[in-house]
C-alpha cells in the first residue's frame, strides 16, 4: 500500500484554505482516511417535529438532531458482543477499525492504518496514522491494538478472527506486526471485520468496562442508550481523525413496523428510514419532499437447515436436496422484495472475488415431489424460526405457502433479530431449531463469505455444519497465493455446498433501499448493510 501522509497533508492545507477565503457547506469525507473520499447514498429528515437547526458558513443552515429510524433493535455499544447489523451501523460511527471498505470503490484501505505490507503469506506488517485521538483525549498507538486484540481473543464473536494468529510483534509505537499459524493472503481483510474495532487500552485501565467500552476514535460520542427505544450519540469535537460533523447530534431510534417508518418519516418525525417497505417506494419516489436511495446489494438471503438436529429429517440430505428442488425462489422475491432482488443459484455472493457463476440447483417441481416422497417427508410438519423483519416475514409466509404444495406443513415462528441470533448460535444438538429463515453479509474478501458461517469454528455457523473436508478446502484457499488455483478452490466450495451438501438454499440478494427526506447528504449504503452515517447532514432551506 502506499503512504497517504503527503495526500493527508494537502488535504489538511486545500481545507485550512477554503476555511480562511470563508467557503461554505460541510464535507462528507474524513481527511486523513484512505477510503475518505467515499460518496454514497444520502438522505434525511425532521426528528421529532423539532425545528433543529444550526448556522454553518456563509448562508448555509444544517439540521442539529438527524434521526434515523431502524427496523431492528440495537442491544449493545460493545462491538464485539455481537455481529448484527444495527448494532454495528450505531458502533461505525463511534469506533474505527485498522482497515475498512472504501464504498466509492469497493477496495479494502486504510482507516486507522496508514498503509500495511505483507512480508509473506504468514507474516504481515501494519503501521498506523499519526496522532488519532480517542474520545477520552488519549492518543492511538500499537499497545491499544494489541489490547484489543487480546479481548477479540475471548470473545465467542471474535476468537475465530484471533486463533489465526501465532504472534503479535510491536515494532514501535506505531508499527506491528503480525505472525499468522498459516498463510492468509486476506488478512488485511481480516482487520476489516466490524467486530473488531479498536478500543482504547487505557479507558479499560481507568474507567469502569460499561464506561470504556464506548471510548472510540470515531466522529461521534455516545450519549445515552434507552433499550427498546433508541441510542443517540454527540459529534466528537476534538477528532483528529476527521473533520466535526455539520450535525450536532444523531439518534437513531428504533421502528419495527415498515409502515410506522413510513408514516414517521412523511410526517417530519425521522429523517431516514431503514428497509422501507417494497410497496413504499414508488411513494418515495414520486413525492416531492422524500426520495429513496438504492443501491446493490450483498446480502444472501436464505432457507437454513440445523444438521445438528438428532431428531429431524433436515439431516436428511435428500430433503434439503427437495426443498431446494422446490423452492420457487422468482415467486419469493416477489413476494418477499417486490421483485428489487436477483435470485441466486450460488450460496455465494455475485459481487464478491472469485464467484463463479454455477447453474445451482434450478426450480423443479416434480424433482422435489419425487426426492419428498422418497425421504418421507410428505405429511410432516416442520418448524421454521426466523425475525420478524418485513421482508423476512414475507419469506416464510411465502415457502410456508410453497411447501404446502407438497404435502408439508412449515409452522412459523418470529422473533427479534437478536434472539434469533442467540438461538441460532446456541448448541444445535438442544436448540429445537429445524428450518431458518437468515441471512448472511459477507464482506469483499471470499475467505469471509465461506469461513464464519461454514467453517466449523465460524461464529455464524447457524446451520453446524462440522465438515473437516469443507474445513480444509476453506483453510487452503485462503492462504493459496495461485490466483488460477484459488478460484478453483472457490468454484468447488460453491459446488458443494450449494449443490450436495446443502446446509442453505440460497434465495437471492436483494437492493438495498432507504427512504429519505431530501435535502441530505452524507450517508453511504453498505452492500454489507453496515450502512454508514459518520458524515450524514442535512442542509435547511429558508
């Protein structure tokens, strides 16, 4: 990678600048990060009903409080807690990670890192930005780094990311390195994941860990969480690391109905919907005073098997083979997305390094009846779990609907993201789960797409799946260095697992969607939908 400090410098000069010749309007993009420039979706809107508003330069007014309704519920500050998307959006704009995706791009780049190399397959070196300061007024150097990695290392949702590592070497106070137990040519990917943000070493020695945990280098402070209802956070004044936002404060409060999202962003109380209903949108788009923001996605959706359950004919794999036969997955994206989604015949996503584009399992109809009646599973009833977000909902009244063609009764049971979650990375031998309805959001890398939800030590294996084969396949193609060879390496994993084993039926990756009022600026939809909002605005008209 090459150094940004020369680039981050003249940006600093360009800005002093325009700050003295008194240009007006605020920037979107942190000044000292390598993915900076990103420029993504925007939106916004009135939070509740309040006439927020705030002086910028020049004649420029920008909204104090930006209020962003979302679908699930948001449950910890603590990154490493959990994997969830929601948490995370709120965690991105508090904390920062050693690399991250840029979202003009796509490419993995510096975010508390100034560029890194790799001096082998197993041995990575990293040096960090110069003077990024913590919310406590700390600075961040390699000791923080290490501490963190250190608590990744016992937590369930993180130690898989650790136990590649067989030596962290502090060079000096800026610069690490790290020794891995085998090569992994993606490392730098690794140190992208969201649950490994990094957390300040001397908060945890001086601050009780509720109060520690939320010291970030990020451009908001946490404020204040109520559980079930919202988490808001304040602009971080002192930020060395990017430019104080134009908006003073960022709620983000919690909506479960689609269409009480709708109905508070129409009446001025939010800002931003997240997920808006399918049926909504051309309402977004034909109204003067809101828009909706899209862009592709990459998330798969899809049907899931508990392999561990000891009394369920899911363990079958000529039943997963049926239901996957079955599945009429353009009627689901339908009825599940209106039709704003691409039905996927890998359980891989399109966009992601080394896809190969496999013919799946196609829908068959009278295959399915075939391989039901010879597995015996006509007749039987079967329970599904999934959340109860609106389009996930839509998904299993859908395949409930679609199974019940063959003789199968699916009984439904919703629930909130987070205890779906809990259940599903409980013990699948006692858990009771025998269907899921989940999704899986990789990110750029393949290692990641295959080796937290497939691989036996993965902290999103929902479905157990414990297959030493798959486990080295996986662990190989990671630290293969022959691109030709790599790829091959991907195409079969995708075979198998899409088209014999079978622990998923892939559905489909849907567009993402937010609605927004106009007039905002600043918001980046994620295709990993770890949307971010670090820099989101909004300008007031008189």
């Amino acid at each position: 990678m090459k150094h940004t400090k020369i680039i981050a410098l003249l940006l600093c000069i360009v800005m002093a600048a325009a700050t003295l010749l008194g240009c007006t309007g605020g920037t979107d993009t942190p000044v000292t990060t390598p993915d900076a420039g990103q420029q993504g979706s925007t939106q916004t809107n009135a939070p509740d009903g309040g006439s927020t508003e705030q002086p910028s330069t020049g004649d420029v007014k920008y909204k104090e409080e930006i209020v962003i309704a979302m679908a699930d519920e948001f449950t910890t500050i603590d990154p490493m807690e959990t994997t969830a998307e929601t948490n995370q959006i709120v965690q991105d704009c508090t904390h920062d990670l050693l690399t991250d995706t840029n979202l003009t791009t796509m490419q993995n780049e510096g975010e508390l890192v100034d560029h890194w190399e790799m001096l082998a397959p197993d041995h990575w070196r990293f040096v960090l930005k110069e003077n990024v300061t913590f919310h406590d007024g700390t600075i961040l150097n390699v000791d923080d780094v290490e501490f963190t990695f250190q608590r990744a290392a016992e937590k369930s949702t993180t130690a898989n990311y650790m136990a590649k590592i067989s030596e962290f070497i502090k060079v000096d106070d800026l610069t690490f390195e790290v020794k891995l137990l085998a090569g992994d040519v993606d490392f730098n990917y690794t140190m992208a994941a969201n649950s490994l943000a990094i957390l300040s070493k001397e908060a945890f020695e001086t601050m009780p860990e509720e109060d520690a945990i939320k010291i970030g280098t990020g451009p908001w402070v946490f404020e204040e969480f109520v559980s079930g209802d919202y988490v808001s956070l304040v602009r971080f004044e002192g930020s060395t690391l990017y430019p104080v936002p134009n908006t003073k404060r960022l709620v983000f409060r919690m909506i479960p109905e689609a269409s009480a999202r709708m109905i508070a962003l129409e009446n001025g109380e939010v800002d931003v919907i997240m997920t808006p209903n399918a049926t909504d949108y051309s309402r977004l788009t034909e109204s003067d005073d809101l828009q909706l923001i899209t862009e592709t996605g990459r998330t798969q959706n899809f049907v899931g098997f508990n392999l561990q359950n000891p009394d369920c004919i899911v363990t079958d794999p000529v039943f997963r083979q049926a239901v996957a036969y079955g599945i009429d997955k353009d009627e689901m994206v339908i009825a599940a997305w209106d039709g704003y989604a691409q039905v996927s015949t890998s359980m891989m996503c399109r966009d992601m390094g080394y896809y190969a584009d496999i013919e799946g399992i196609p829908y068959d109809p009278e295959k399915a009846q075939q391989l039901f009646d010879q597995c015996g599973a006509t007749g039987k009833t079967l329970h599904l779990v999934t959340s109860d977000a609106a389009h996930r909902t839509k998904m299993a009244e859908n395949f409930q609907a679609q199974m019940q063609k063959y003789g199968i009764t699916i009984t439904v049971e919703f629930m909130q993201n987070s205890a779906l979650t809990e259940l599903n990375t409980s013990d699948g031998t006692t858990s009771g789960v025998e269907l899921y309805i989940a999704s899986w959001t990789p990110g750029k890398n393949a290692d990641y797409m295959f080796r937290n939800p497939l691989h036996s030590t993965g902290g999103r294996n929902y479905s157990h799946l414990m297959d030493p084969e798959i486990d080295a396949l996986i662990d190989a193609a990671v630290a293969e260095t022959d691109t030709t060879k790599r790829a091959e390496m991907y195409k079969e994993l995708q075979e198998r697992i899409t088209c014999e084993i079978i622990p998923w039926v892939p559905i489909a990756q849907p567009t993402l969607t937010l609605g927004a009022a106009k007039g905002v600026t600043g918001a980046l939809l994620h295709p990993g939908l770890v949307h971010q909002f670090k820099m989101i605005e909004r300008v007031i008209e008189d």
